[in-house]
C-alpha cells in the first residue's frame, strides 16, 4: 500500500478528526476556480507581473463570482512563475504547482486541520516565494504527514516553538499582505507531504514538469483534508 493509500484508508476511518484550514460554510460560502494556466486569457502577462494589478484581478473575480475564496492549483501548470526568477529561466524552468492555493483578504485566518506539533517555520522572503511559512508533522497511527502554510504574515511566527503541540482547528496563523507573503495577491498556498527531504521551514511547493510523478508519489491531493465542495466555473 503506497503512502497516499495510507493516508486515504486512515482519513476515511476517521473523518471526524479532520478539522478546518480556513472559516468555511459550505451553506452560504462560495468558492470560485481560479486559472493560471495559458488557457486563461484574461490573465495576462501585464496583469501578474505587477502585484497590484494581479492583486485587483483577483479580487474582482471573487467578487463577479459572489465567491469568499478562489481556489485550486494541485498540479495545475501554471504560467504566472514566469513573474519570478525565483521559479528558474532554464530551458525547463519550474511551473508545476504542486499544493492548493485558497485565495482571499490578508489577515483571513488559518487553521491546523489535524493534531501534530509545529516540525519547522521560516521567512522565505525573496520575490515570488513562500514568505512566512510554517510546517506541522503529524502522526497519523504511524504514517507520518507533513502539512505546509505558505504566505502567512509576519506576525504568525511570533512566538512559534518547534515541538510544540497543535490541536485541530486552533487558530495558526493568518494570510500575509503582498509585502510580507512573497509579493502575491494574499492567498494561503496549502501542501501535504510524506518526506520533507532534510528540508526545514521550507520544501518546493513548484516543480518541473518533468519532475511530475517523483513530487506526486510525496504530495497528496490536499483536497482529501479540505474537502471542499466543488466551486464555481
């Protein structure tokens, strides 16, 4: 039985353990699908090159959809690292988006959706990176997950202690603004994982695409803890 077959029989004997990543009301929230792929053409280079004017489409299109969060990005290849060198300018550089992203106001709050500790937390502050992140181990009858929070702001490293112990649905963190989270539309960039690698604070939430099947055999889908409705086209 492979790692993600682990993780999909222990969740399945046990819903009930499985809290809540962001507030979410499946009776009156709205989600909308939000695309970065080259198959969206209202999302132009102009546009998610400059962080205020990608900011502004983002809001905008929540708000045409009457929508609390845009959502999606589990292995979507996506066209807007090309705003980063951070992301590579290789003949292959890294466009495969390997986590969920929930898209939203800075200073919507996060949750941790199981039990664990705090494994690692980091200020990966260069341009188009994670920014504030915090990482959280979790037993899970044996099978160790990790879970990633990307773009947080500042504040939600304060007083952080590796070791320490999260309960699920205790308030985390919250997202960052464009000038503390990488330089993004705020959002929380959401990713599980089986082996961090030696990696602290930190691990690729994109890839190459030739990479695919390595990060995927590590990276479960995190929609099997959000549990999401489906959103909007």
């Amino acid at each position: 039985m492979t790692a993600t077959q682990q993780l999909i029989a222990y969740l399945t004997r046990h819903v009930n353990v499985i809290g809540k990543v962001v507030d979410f009301d499946p009776l009156t929230d709205r989600l909308c699908q939000l695309d970065f792929t080259e198959a969206n053409r209202d999302l132009t280079e102009d546009i998610y090159r400059n962080t205020a004017e990608f900011t502004e489409w983002v809001n905008q299109t929540l708000h045409k959809n009457n929508a609390r969060y845009g959502i999606g990005g589990y292995f979507e290849h996506r066209t807007i690292y090309a705003r980063s060198e951070h992301f590579g300018t290789s003949d292959e550089p890294r466009r495969l988006h390997l986590g969920i992203d929930i898209w939203a106001k800075a200073g919507t709050k996060v949750y941790a959706p199981l039990s664990g500790t705090i494994h690692s937390f980091k200020n990966n502050d260069n341009f188009g990176d994670y920014g504030p992140t915090i990482i959280l181990q979790h037993n899970l009858n044996g099978l160790t997950l990790y879970s990633l929070y990307g773009h947080l702001s500042k504040k939600s490293l304060s007083g952080l202690k590796v070791g320490h112990q999260i309960a699920p649905n205790q308030l985390l963190a919250t997202f960052g603004n464009s000038t503390e989270n990488g330089h993004w539309p705020p959002h929380l960039h959401f990713q599980l994982m089986f082996d961090l690698e030696g990696m602290v604070g930190d691990y690729p939430g994109v890839c190459r695409f030739s990479e695919k099947e390595k990060y995927k055999a590590n990276i479960p889908d995190p929609q099997l803890i959000l549990r999401f409705p489906d959103a909007l086209n």
